[in-house]
C-alpha cells in the first residue's frame, strides 16, 4: 500500500486542510506515515504569516530535495499561504516539487479519480474511519479574507472571502461525528463574516444553531472572530446553545486607537472593551483569548503601556504576543518604516508574557480542589490529556482507556498553561 506524508505548520485553517487532504488520500488508497523517507507522497502545508514561519517551511521544502534525488517515483507537492500567483517563480526555485496547489483548493492531479460527488464530499472534509480519527476535529467554514490589515499578507495569500453553504458543512459535520470526532472546531480567517456572500445571508449563529442539533456531538468552538464583526446574536448563540463552548477568541492586536487605524483593525479600544464586558455579562464563565502585536511601526512606549494597561484591566485566559516583522507585499510593509528597534520590541514581548503569566496563573488557580469536566482527546508523555469547555488543557493519569470519553477531573495542581487532576467519574459521552 502506497504512504503519505503531511507536513503542516501555521494556523488552525492548516491543520483543518491537512485533515482533509490525509482523508482525500486515504480514499485513494493511501496509508498515512509519519516519517517522510518512508512515504510515496510528501505534502508540505505552508504559512507565510510571520518570516519565521516561512523560513521553517522552505527549509523544510528544501531537505526533501535529496529524497527526490535518491527517489524519482517519489511525488512532492507544496500547498499553504507559500503558494501564490506566481507558480512559475515557484516551480524556477524548487524545480524537484511536481505539484503546487493554493490552500482549500483540491489536488488537481487527484480529480477524475472519483466520481464528483465523492471528490466534493471529501475535499470537504469527510472522513475515512480509521484508529486516527480525531476526537476533534476542524471544520474550514469560510476561506479568505476581506479586511486587508496593515500587517496581514493572507488577504494576498488565501483571496477573499468565500463561504461554504450550510447543508454542505451539516453534512460533512454528521460525517466527522460518524467517523468519531465528539468535538468539531469551526474555523476561518473571519469566522464571523461566514454568510455574508451566501444567497440567503446565512449567519456564524444560524450555524451554531443548526450544528447544535447533531446526534453525537458533544461539543462545538469556533474561531477566529474579528471584533468588528462580532455581534450580539452570536454572543446570545453561545449562551443558549447547550453544545457551544464558553470560549471566545478576539484579537485585539493593540491597546492604543492610533495604531489600531495605522493596522487597519477598524475598531476602536473602547469598541473592544465593551465586546469583552458584553461577552462577560452574557456568558459570565467564558474564557477569552487574544493576539498581540508589539512594536508596530511607530509604537511608542505610551502605546505600548496602553496596551499592556488594556491586558491588565481585562485578564485574558490567554494571550498571544508576537513582536512585529514586516512581510512584503503588505501595507505595512510598503507604507511603514519598521523603525522599533529588535531589542525595544523583545522587552515588551518578555512584559507582555510576565504579565500573562501572572494573569493566567491566578485564573488557573481558582480551579484547584475544583471538578470539571474534559473531552479526553488522547495520551501524552503517558498520561490522558483533555480540554474543559472553557478550553483548558487538563491531563490526568490512569490505566482505562479513555480516550473520545467525556470525563470528570478533581484539578489537584494548577499552573499557568496546564491543569492536572484525578479522575473521579466518568460522563456519558
């Protein structure tokens, strides 16, 4: 049986189209392998969002180069935000990769093997039952984006924004559940423009509402949202629907409005801030994650107070924090001088996480001695690892298999980043 192998880095839209194609082989009569000299075919997903990023892949791109030369039958092929337009300039500077093809797109060296139904379904997602099979799982609900920040090379990268209709992901959602995903995480560049360039202007709730009413799904989170596109709706969604996660992740970017218009966000702070005590009053226990940026172009240390002031006030459950780089092709890039110096931008990151980590510990903290409930997604390192509805990563020991189980954890420790605990009951799935 020929192998396959799946390379993936970047954001969770990778992770959901990496799924999708190892589905689309294994149909073809592939067996997944996760070492690459072993496979007949090598998929590297690529991401583009941070220099650092793009580095990883094409020195990834660039090591398969001596498996090709020891191996001619050998088939490599390069998806991701690393394919662009431009695929002569692609094929010029990896002449040994036989394949590009834009993220979401279908291999087209694939199609016609099928019948069109069976394509459509799979590159939609469905899944082949197999002991993989993830307990959860991603599904891409929009793809693209519109809002064009300052900063952002997906726009470029990924198009605008094309949402997938309604039926079309029940289906494929009753399928993942069947194949034994008990956890399904919508995703999208906006989740929350999902709808607006559908004919019946469907929105992110109508889904939530009709994902809500699966048999066998236990859970159901969505991500990411764009704050100037939340709406109330959506919150009141989360705070009815009983399969719907208390969690929410709203990147806010900067603390301070006059970098907020140079990123092209199109929300103020105080927009922001009510979003956030709007979230709190509808959905009191919801846990709420951001995105950082420091050390945007022009970001004095006022403005950066301002933000580290708004993460204080508001005490995320987590917080991402990058330190600005420029990627060309973007406004940013064009129009703004990257003028914060590498070592201004490296304190304020290390700030930003002190000041998470503290936060975040003391959050965490509240949950010792307490019971909560996790989805058991599989074994780390030996021991059962889970989230709570809120999100929090929580791992236990024990010699049952409980691994698609819906069980009740006693938090004995607590930290930052992690829960531990002891099993103490187990919950109908």
């Amino acid at each position: 049986m020929p192998k396959y192998h799946i390379w993936t880095i970047g954001c969770q839209m990778n992770k959901a189209e990496s799924d999708r194609l190892g589905s689309l082989f294994e149909q073809q009569g592939y067996q997944a392998t996760v070492t690459a000299e072993e496979a007949d075919l090598i998929v590297l997903n690529s991401c583009v969002v941070r220099q650092s990023a793009e580095n990883r892949a094409v020195g990834k791109l660039r090591a398969l180069k001596p498996l090709k030369q020891a191996n001619p039958n050998l088939t490599v092929a390069l998806t991701g935000c690393l394919v662009d337009s431009n695929e002569a300039q692609l094929r010029k500077a990896f002449p040994y990769v036989d394949h590009f093809f834009k993220p979401g797109e279908i291999p087209r060296w694939l199609q016609g093997t099928q019948t069109t139904r069976q394509t459509h379904s799979t590159s939609s997602g469905q899944a082949q039952e197999t002991q993989d099979s993830p307990v959860s799982a991603y599904l891409p609900i929009i793809q693209g984006c519109d809002n064009f920040c300052s900063y952002c090379i997906v726009p470029y990268r990924r198009g605008r924004e094309r949402s997938r209709p309604v039926a079309e992901l029940v289906q494929e959602a009753r399928e993942l559940v069947k194949h034994g995903a008990s956890e399904i995480t919508l995703v999208g560049q906006n989740v929350d423009s999902y709808g607006h360039d559908l004919a019946d202007k469907p929105e992110l709730a109508d889904l939530l509402e009709e994902f809500n009413g699966i048999e066998g799904l236990a859970r159901l989170r969505f991500l990411t949202n764009h704050p100037k596109d939340m709406t109330e709706r959506l919150i009141e969604a989360v705070a009815s629907l009983d399969k719907v996660c208390e969690q929410f992740y709203v990147p806010v970017q900067s603390g301070d409005n006059d970098i907020l218009k140079l990123m092209r966000r199109d929300y103020t702070v105080e927009r922001y801030r009510q979003l956030i005590d709007e979230i709190r009053h509808q959905v009191p226990d919801a846990a709420i994650s951001t995105d950082v940026i420091v050390g945007f172009p022009s970001e004095t240390e006022a403005q950066f107070q301002h933000t580290y002031d708004l993460l204080a006030e508001l005490r995320f459950d987590t917080v991402h924090v990058a330190a600005y780089s420029p990627r060309a092709g973007t406004i940013a890039a064009r129009e703004l001088e990257d003028d914060v110096p590498a070592a201004e931008k490296s304190r304020r990151l290390a700030l930003i996480e002190k000041l998470q980590t503290d936060i975040a510990s003391e959050i965490n903290a509240r949950l010792l001695r307490k019971t909560v409930e996790i989805l058991v997604e599989g074994r780390k390192k030996g021991k059962w690892q889970g989230r709570t509805r809120s999100g929090k990563l929580v791992f236990f020991s024990d010699s049952g298999n409980w691994r698609g189980q819906l069980v009740k954890i006693r938090i004995e420790k607590t930290s930052p980043w992690s829960l531990q605990g002891k099993i103490i009951e187990e919950t109908t799935k």
